[in-house]
C-alpha cells in the first residue's frame, strides 16, 4: 500500500510543477514569443500544443527514470 501512496503522491507533484509551468508558459514565455516570431506563432494553440507536448515529454521522462524498477539484478 505504501507504494501506491508514494507514486500517488508522485504523479500528484509532477501534476502541480506541470500547472505551474503551464502558467509561467501562459504568462511570460507566449507573450515574449508573441513579440518575438509575431508572423511564426500568430496562433496561440500551436504554441500551446507544442508546449504541452515538450512539457509531457518532460514529465514522463521525469517519471520513468523516478520510477525504474529497483528489483531487477544488474548483471
């Protein structure tokens, strides 16, 4: 049961540092791009888009090197 807890908890602060870097993003990187690449990224749901897919790279990334297996014998 322990374990479920940790990785409960786990994915609950990855969810809170991925909120808060979506809206740093929000805040100050799209409009520092917006100013930027004006003609690039004129639509903001590409940007979105593509900040929520590195942000996702991201995390899942975090997650599967936080949570490898420790039961397996290196040989």
């Amino acid at each position: 049961m322990g374990d479920r807890v940790r990785v409960f908890g786990l994915v609950a602060l990855l969810g809170f540092m991925a909120g808060v870097i979506a809206q740093l993003t929000a805040d100050y990187v799209i409009p520092w791009l917006m100013v930027v690449l004006p003609a690039l990224i004129n639509i903001k749901w590409i940007v979105s888009g593509v900040a929520g897919a590195a942000l996702t790279l991201a995390l899942v990334s975090v997650w599967a090197y936080v949570s490898r297996n420790r039961d397996v014998n290196p040989r």
